[in-house]
C-alpha cells in the first residue's frame, strides 16, 4: 500500500490498544469515495498482528441497500458459514420475535471472545449507533454484540459521516481520511505505471511528478490516470503535453471513468441537497469559495425556497454541513466551533476536488442546471444553450465576442436567472447580457467598469447585485427602481484614491426595503432623514463617516459591521474615531471589523471605545490602543472569536489577566508584542490560536493552575489548533515548550524567515 503510513499506524493502535469501556469500540474511516477507505482496511484486516490479536473477524460488504436488522445475520453466516439459518427467514414469522432469536444466537456465538467486524462501504449514518447499543435491543434486554471490555472492535468504512441517533451514542473514535501529498502521489503513480524492471527516466518523472500533483491527491483519480497513460507511448513529450494541459483528454477520460464511482454520492442526496451541490460547480476549478459568499448565493437564487419567503441562511448552513458530511464538499478554512464535538468544524472556504467539480459541471448541464462558458465553443454549441437558467462565464473575453452575447440572449433571454462572471480578473470594460431581463443574479466582480452601468436598472428582478467599478463617484439615484434587490456588493478598481475621493451612495438607497446585506468599499451612507432598513444585516467596507448616530439608528437590526478608517493629516481626528462610540448602541450586532488604513499617522487618537455587550467576533486593525486597554474587551461576555492585526495593540509585553470567558479563537498578527503571559484561567475556553508575523516575539510564559497536587493546564486542555506563522523563532520554541506533551501535536510552526546568526545560535525545526 502506497502512502497513508500516519493512517495506518492510528487505525493499527485504536483497534488494538486496551478497550476504554465495556462496550464494543466502534471506529469509524470516513471520506470521500477514492480517497482508499477500503484499501486501508483491507491492508489493517489482513496485517499479522491484528490477525493474531482477535479471536474471530468478520468482513462484510454493505452497499446501498442492505438493513441494519440485516447485519447480526449476516455476521452470523460469516461466523457458521456451514450452518444453515434459513428458519430466520421464514416468511410469516413475528418480526420481533425472528430479531430476539438471531440476537441470542450472534451473542452467544461471540460470548467470550475478541471480536472485530468489518464494515465495508456503509450508507448508513446511524450505524456506529447502531452497534453501541440500540435503543430496541437495550429495552428487551438483549444485544447481539456482548459487552465484555475485552476489546472487541467494530470498523466501518463510509462516505457518510456517523450521526447520533438521539441517545447520544457517537462512535468512539473517527479517522477522516486525507489527500495524499506530492511525493505520495508520484510513489503511487509511478507504481501503477512502471513494471518492477523498467526504469522511469528523470524527465519522464518530472512531467510524471506534475500529473500526478494534478490528480489532488485522490488514489483512484491516481490509479485511473496511470492507468491511461501505461496504454501510452512513454515519452517525454507526451507525458509533458498530459502535465501541463489541465483539459487534456486523458484527464478528462479518467475523469469520466471515476464519475461512475463518485455519482453514487450525488445519488443519494436529497433533491434539494443535490441543487447545493450542483450549484458549487458553477465556480471555477479549485476555486477557494468563501462560506458566506456562497450562502449568500444559495439564499437568494431561489432553488431553496420553500415558499414565498427565502429559505435563510440557517437552512442554507445545514444544508453546507450535509455536503461535507457526505464527503462532496472539500474543506479550506476553518475555525474550530466553540460547542462542536473534537474535531467538528466551522467552515469559512470550501470547494470541491477535481473528480466532482467535473461530475457537477457534467449534471448541471445535462439538466440545465446550469451552462459553464470557458470558450467560443461552449457558447455556440447547438441546443446546448437553449432554456439554460444559470450562465456562469469562465473567460470574461468571452462577453467581448457579439456571437456569443447574441447566442446567450437568444436563447436564454426567457429563462436565465443567473449570470455568474467567474473568469480571471478582466480589467478592461466589456459589454456583458444585460438583456437577460429576468436575472436574479448579476455577480460581476470580476469585470471592470469605468462607471456604473445604467443597464443593470433595467434588471428589475435582481435580488443579487455585485460589480466593480473603477473608483470615486456616485451611484445613481435610480438603483432605487431594484425594488427586490436584497444584495448589494461594489467593489473599487485597484483602489489607489484617497479617503477624499470616495464611493457615495444616494439617499435613494434607504428606500430599497429588501436589502439585507450591502458591502461598498470605502462608501459613505447618506443621512437618513426619517428612513430605515429594518431587513439590513450586514454592512461591510464602509467609512467611519456611515457610523453617525442617524445611520445606525436607521439599521436597528444589524448583526455585522465592517468600518474602514482613513485618516488625513487635515482631518478632525477625534471626531472621526467617536464614530466606534456610536456603534455600542446596535443591540443586535454579533460580528463587528474596524480597520484602520492610515498606519503613517500616529495612534491612539481617541480613547477606547465602548463595544456592542453581545458581540461574539471582533476584528480590529491599525488602531495602535495600549495591551492594558484589552481589559475591557474582556468584559464583553460573548465573546467567541477575537483577531487583532497590524498593530491593533501596541507595546512590547501583553499580560492576560482578566477571563475571557467563551473565547475560543485568537489570532495576533503584526505585532510589536515580544513578551506574553498568559493566566491560568485567562483563556481556559481557547481552541484555536494563530501567531502571525510576530517577528519580536521572543518570551511566553503560560502559566498553569493546581488542582489540590495535581497541575491542570486550563486553556491549553481545550486547545485543538495552534498556528504560528513567520513568527520569531524563540518564540515558536516557547510555545513549543508551554504546551504539555499530549498537546504538542496540535503545534504547526511554518517559517520562511531565518534569524540572526548570533541569536543564541537557536535553529528552529520546522
């Protein structure tokens, strides 16, 4: 077996280390298919010290179909494939009663020994529940697996993350398996390619090294391409023309061949979770999809209501946690969830590998869901453009080509709701399908315009709206007439103009009763007069000059805010900053970002402001307040998530002492910060910490409390992820050595930076 060594060593120790409780532990592998589940638990099953460990084993292959009362009679004919339990079948008989009888006979059979079953390609996710005790089983007194704490196993390998079933039983322990890396990846290629004898020359294996990287680390994608190319010639110039077109046929042919592995994941997903789905493919490949961008998306395309009101953005989250919890969603960023379980996460990006992109783009033009434009020859095809609903241009030259425009308004004009400009940046203006007139969606964030379009008010279905344009100005009073519009996103051409030139919006905006959401880099709100948006959540990039008292009175109910502060040297300073005063009386807001751009000038210039008491994220940067002052951030109690960046805090030491009590993520990046202590009880509910950039940091010091003679180590129990990146070494080194042994995993360390030599000749391993 080629790779996966770390996984193989895990799975070995959990399924024969001593059994923690009297019942049977139930390990589960989990991830997507290809990934090598099976293989891994093939090679685990078969290894001769686990051969030798139990006294019996049993191997079963599930699949879609099979019932969970079906599993202790088939382990029984595995166990006695001699004996005939056909009387279980008899039609007729009392189900219950055939249950109880098949019950007592696999418990008495596996009384008093070892135990370790293998469950191959479950599609159910409540089987770990199952076999940790059902609920049926415990009220009649009987359970097919004996609870005797010898250390009998249960292994499931699935797609489908296990759930509980209401009483709580979760499986003990859960392995979700990896991507292969670069080096594993050629190892296994170069396997499947090359016999024993022949050798790989050193320029096949440089083009062999990139196609295999192009596979993402997917076994079966790996041993499918190599496949392919051992029915090739083996030169050079091939293999280098195979790397380095990422469309290549083979690749496409290998992706095709997988597909029919990967379509049965797609295949059970609910109607609804499969337009999720199809709808990730409309991002280009390996596209990094910011979670609340594509909620956002999800919310106001229209595919998840249920009825005249949209389906919110909490349907939408769970229906994202179901696409990772049947393995089609790859994972980026995340942040650990204060109240998940040990290895749950809260995703901020996600996408999809390779294998399904394609499987998507595939469905979604098969059923017109939507119609992927990467070239001239995607837009003029016959027939395929004709009733498409979702239009997602992968070449924005391709708007610059009147065929295609005309092709696209022809046939679409009637059914098209979305218009996605997903390309590569363009920053020459080009003339986009405005005469799709029932889009909901415009997303053209990615097109230059030298001014705001006037077309887009002929839109008048938009709910979706998010353009870049090229600097100062005003948008029109006329947006108004986008009565439904309930996203408004502006962004600013490499915005090089100052805090003097910026982007105003008109008074009419306050008429627009639908938004929910406006993000218009560095744009100043006009007074309200007596106007509001009640439906208004969340408001991003905009000036401190929008955070005056009228404003924020206009938007009671406002859960996030991203402030920019631009100072001028001519500008009243303190009057500017008063602006964070303002914000303590939104009851509401939950997530608050205040940036300050202006690093030449000198800060604090104004004193520390009062924060909304419910805020649970707060990010601050540039605002240069003493660390002494982070005694009052301490006092808001829902606190969750705290960022502090380019010099948020300045001062060369930050001693923790107040608790923040629910703080569970923490990151400091630029900072002048070159001693921290931290108090044993300061940050006890810790569970993620990032050190960016800290290149004086040199001293940490963690203290711990005691519990009678015992030392706990508070804070660092709850730990799970502890980044530190491009910090100065001896400070790594500290945080290396505050951490107890049991945590030390949980330290990545990534350097690019080298210290001085003469610097206590300290080298940092990394």
């Amino acid at each position: 077996m080629v790779g996966f060594s770390d996984h193989y060593k895990q799975l070995k120790h959990h399924l024969t280390c001593p059994a923690a409780s009297i019942s049977p532990t139930v390990v589960v592998l989990v991830g997507m298919a290809g990934i090598g589940k099976t293989t891994l638990a093939t090679e685990i099953f078969q290894d001769s010290d686990i051969v030798q460990h139990y006294d019996c084993r049993v191997w079963l292959k599930i699949g879609k179909k099979c019932n969970l009362k079906e599993i202790p009679l088939r382990i029984l004919a595995e166990l006695n494939p001699d004996h005939s339990y056909d009387r279980f079948l008899v039609e007729g008989d009392d189900d219950d009663d055939r249950e109880n009888a098949i019950a007592r006979c696999l418990q008495e059979c596996l009384k008093g020994k070892r135990y370790l079953i293998v469950l191959d390609d479950v599609w159910n996710k409540y089987t770990a529940c199952y076999f940790k005790f059902s609920s049926k089983y415990r009220i009649c007194g009987l359970n097919p697996f004996p609870f005797e704490g010898n250390g009998s196993r249960v292994l499931i390998t699935t797609r489908l993350q296990q759930a509980d079933e209401h009483d709580g039983h979760f499986p003990d322990y859960v392995l979700k398996m990896r991507f292969l890396d670069e080096e594993e990846s050629w190892d296994l290629l170069r396997e499947r390619v090359f016999d024993e004898e022949e050798l790989c020359s050193f320029q096949l294996e440089k083009a062999g090294k990139k196609i295999a990287e192009n596979c993402e680390g997917l076994p079966l994608m790996i041993v499918t391409v190599a496949g392919l190319l051992a029915r090739e010639e083996k030169t050079p110039q091939y293999w280098n023309e195979v790397a380095s077109v990422k469309n290549h046929h083979l690749f496409m042919d290998a992706y095709d061949e997988i597909s029919k592995v990967l379509y049965s994941s797609y295949e059970n997903l609910s109607h609804q979770l499969k337009m999720c789905f199809l709808y990730m493919g409309v991002f280009r490949r390996n596209y990094e999809v910011p979670r609340s961008k594509l909620i956002n998306m999800w919310s106001v395309d229209g595919f998840l209501e249920t009825n005249a009101h949209e389906f919110g953005n909490a349907g939408a989250l769970e229906c994202l946690d179901e696409l990772v919890s049947n393995s089609l969603v790859v994972i980026y960023q995340s942040n650990l969830s204060p109240n998940s379980a040990v290895g749950e996460e809260q995703i901020k990006s996600c996408g999809l590998h390779s294998s399904l992109w394609h499987l998507s783009r595939r469905e979604a033009r098969d059923t017109k869901f939507c119609h992927i434009l990467s070239s001239f020859g995607d837009g003029v095809s016959e027939g395929v453009m004709q009733g498409q609903c979702r239009l997602s241009f992968h070449n924005n030259v391709l708007f610059g080509i009147k065929d295609v425009c005309e092709i696209v308004e022809e046939n679409c004009a009637s059914t098209a709701r979305s218009l996605l400009c997903y390309g590569p940046y363009h920053k020459y203006q080009v003339p986009i399908c405005f005469g799709l007139k029932l889009l909901r969606e415009l997303d053209a964030l990615t097109i230059r315009f030298y001014e705001f379009p006037l077309e887009v008010l002929g839109l008048v279905r938009l709910r979706y709206l998010a353009l870049t344009l090229n600097g100062a100005g005003t948008l029109p009073a006329s947006i108004s007439q986008l009565s439904n519009l309930r996203f408004l996103i502006v962004g600013r051409h490499l915005r090089t103009r100052s805090c003097k030139d910026p982007l105003y919006m008109p008074r009419e905006i306050w008429s627009m009763k639908e938004l929910k959401h406006i993000e218009v880099m560095g744009s100043d709100l006009p007074d309200p007069s007596c106007a509001s948006l009640e439906r208004l959540s969340t408001l991003s990039n905009v000036s401190a000059h929008s955070c005056t008292e009228g404003v924020l009175k206009a938007i009671p109910n406002l859960e996030k805010l991203g402030i920019q502060i631009e100072l001028a040297y001519d500008d009243d300073h303190g009057k500017l900053l008063s602006c964070l005063d303002q914000i303590s009386n939104l009851k509401e807001l939950r997530s608050l970002k205040c940036v300050m751009v202006s690093c030449e000038i000198v800060t604090p210039l104004a004193p520390f402001p009062i924060f909304p008491p419910n805020v649970t994220k707060l990010s601050l940067s540039g605002l240069g307040y003493p660390w002494e002052e982070m005694s009052k951030i301490a006092l808001l109690l829902s606190l969750e998530v705290l960022k502090l960046r380019s010099y948020a805090f300045r001062g060369p030491k930050w001693e923790v002492k107040e608790r923040f009590r629910f703080l569970h993520s923490l990151v400091v990046e630029d900072s002048d910060l070159v001693e921290w202590k931290i108090g044993s009880e300061s940050l006890r509910s810790l569970k993620s910490l990032t050190l960016k950039h800290c290149y004086s940091l040199e001293k940490i010091e963690w203290e711990h409390g005691m519990w009678g003679d015992r030392i706990h180590w508070a804070c660092k129990e709850s730990l799970r992820k502890i980044e530190v990146v491009d910090c100065n070494p001896l400070g790594a080194e500290q945080m290396n050595k505050a951490l107890p042994p049991w945590k030390k995993d949980a330290l990545a360390v990534h350097s690019s930076w080298k210290p001085p030599a003469k610097k206590r000749g300290l080298v940092l391993r990394v």
